[in-house]
C-alpha cells in the first residue's frame, strides 16, 4: 500500500507539472552548456593563464595612489595605411588624434613593490610600420616582432608592475592594441581601430573609420563621429553591456544580439526575421556596412549622437582630460629629475 501512494504521488506530481519541469530542465541544461563553453573559452586564451601565473595586482587601475614614471618613447612617420601595433599584458592603453604626421607612444611603469624594470619595452620598426610591446619576465620563450607578433611563455612572477600606453595617431594610420588587464580608450581619432582587453572596459568616441573592440569582462562603449555611412563597426563582450552611438542619418545593416539582457535600438530598422528581444537583425536607412553587437551577460543598446550630444561630449571631454594629466604627471617626473627615457630607433620616412 505504501507503494502505490508514493506512485500515485509521483504520478500527481509529473501529471500537473510536468511542463515546468521539463522546461526547468531544458534551461538548466541551456544554462550550465554556456557556463561550460565560456569558461573553456576563458581557460582556452593563454593570456589569462600568463595573468595568473604572474601574480599581478589587478588594483593599477587606482592611480591616486601610484607613482607612475616615463618609461619608453618612441616616435616616427608611419605609411598611411599601415598599422601600428601595441601590445600589453598588465595595464591601459589611451588613444588621441595626432597634430601632425608622426606616431608618438609614451609608455609609464609603476610598481609598489616590485622593480618596474623588470618588464621591457621593445620597438619593432617594419618598413613603414612599428610594433611596441611590454615584455614582463618569462622562464619559457617570448617575443615582441613585425605585424604584431606577441609571444609570452611561463611567465615569472612580476609583483604589482604595471605599464600603460599613451598613443598619438595621425589620420588614416591604423591601430591594433591589445592587454590582458586594463581598459583600452580612444577619443578623436580618424582612423581604424582594434582593441581587444579581457579584464576592463573599452571607450572610443568621436572616432572616424572602421572599430573593432573585444573584451570578456567588461562593457563597451563607442561613439562615432558624425558620418551618414560607417566604415563598420564590431563590438562583443562575454560579461557587460554594449552601447553604440551612431548618427540619425546613418546607412547600415544591423545585427545586435545578447544572451541574458535585451537590445534597444532608437533608429527605425527595417526588420529581418521575427521580433526578438534578444535578436535584432535588419536594415538601417539604404543598408551598407555591417554594425555587429553581440554580448552575452549584458544588454546592447543603439541610440543617436543627436539625442545624446551632452553624454559623448562628457565622454570625450573626459578622455581628453585624462591624457593630459598624464602628460602633466610625466612632464613633473622629469622636472624632478627623472632620467630621460631611451628612445627607440625611428622607421625610415617614406613619403
């Protein structure tokens, strides 16, 4: 008897709920599968793995507290056209319009407890272009080369040393900067830009050309100066949101999609496909380059230049306020007698 009231006790249970266990069921199942794919993801990247083992402190970010000092510079003509790389592992890298034709890279250490000088800084001139990279100390094989090549195997434990990058960029000069730890901005700029972070942010604004951002932890932020056609735009974050700032009149196709959050657009799209809160896919004004937004763990959102003129203004004014101060604190540095820093050998001019 026993039995046959727990049966039927069973039976009551699947027979009046068995929808929402089943579709309890499927979406743990959706869940824990993403968990599992971005987590193998994030160990996949060696770069993290080298973050880890290096023992870095990830506080650099508060620079109240930290003594920064000019470490490197390098400047020269790059070809318009090419591409000036950057690579970093443990800090930030800030972006600003040229005044003239020549590419300038400063590049600040700081570390409390642990001699900056134990991370190198190399410049790989290749005709007409130049790769810098941040070389923290490695028991395996690394390498900073041509097109961007950055190479770091076991690396050694380097303590809290950070290096953050500071580029001027001529128009139509192209950028490719990457770091593991540090938020990657740029204001201003007319030119194409790339940049990838796994742990901070992403800010561009006012920029001119074609953007690529990637981050894993961390929103994104771009506002494009204002162009009735883009030259494209791709943003994508694992955790954090994405807001793309595009002008009234521009002509796109439109792909925006996230897994647990919703996108917005204030432009009217001509829609492909059904009404998804999470997926919209369609045509912006005559159609034309691609604007791809994908997150995961975050909402993405479209709006006008127009109808947010004080934020980006806000955002620029901020990133310009940022670059000087950092020019302030290095030209005191040096006031106080800070030993100049060696300068790289220049690319030969090409006109």
């Amino acid at each position: 008897m026993v039995a046959t009231h727990e049966s039927s006790w069973v039976h009551r249970i699947w027979r009046d709920w068995r929808r929402e266990i089943v579709r309890g069921a499927a979406l743990f199942a959706v869940v824990a599968a993403g968990g599992l794919f971005v987590l193998g993801q994030v160990r996949a990247f060696e770069p993290l793995s080298l973050l880890r083992d290096g023992g870095f402190n990830v506080d650099f970010g508060s620079h109240g507290d930290r003594s920064w000092s000019d470490a490197f510079r390098w400047a020269g003509v790059v070809n318009r056209g090419s591409t000036v790389w950057i690579r970093n592992l443990n800090g930030g890298i800030t972006v600003e319009r040229a005044g003239g034709d020549s590419v300038v890279v400063v590049a600040q250490k700081s570390g409390r407890h642990t001699d900056p000088d134990a991370v190198e800084i190399l410049a790989v001139p290749d005709g007409g272009s130049v790769t810098i990279c941040a070389l923290w100390p490695s028991s395996g094989s690394s390498a900073c080369g041509p097109q961007g090549e950055y190479r770091l195997s076991g690396t050694k434990k380097s303590g809290d040393v950070a290096v953050r990058f500071m580029v001027s960029l001529p128009d139509g000069v192209a950028l490719d900067a990457s770091t593991v730890n540090g938020q990657v901005a740029a204001a201003g700029v007319a030119a194409p830009l790339a940049f990838k972070t796994v742990n901070g942010s992403v800010v561009v604004e006012d920029v001119t050309g074609a953007v690529k951002a990637t981050t894993v932890n961390g929103s994104i932020t771009a506002a494009l100066a204002g162009a009735a056609t883009v030259e494209g735009l791709e943003l994508e974050t694992v955790n954090g949101s994405i807001r793309a700032l595009v002008p009234t009149g521009i002509n796109a196709e439109l792909e925006a999609s996230t897994v647990n959050g919703r996108v917005h657009t204030d432009l009217p799209i001509q829609m492909v496909g059904r009404i998804n809160p999470r997926a919209v896919r369609g045509t912006i004004g005559s159609g034309g380059k691609v604007l791809h937004l994908k997150a995961v763990n975050g909402s993405v959102t479209l709006a006008t230049l127009e109808g947010n003129v004080a934020e980006v203004q806000a955002a620029v004014e901020a990133a310009k306020a940022a670059a000087a101060a950092a020019r302030v604190r290095a030209a005191e540095a040096r006031a106080v007698g800070a030993a100049p820093p060696p300068e790289a050998p220049k690319p030969p001019h090409n006109p």
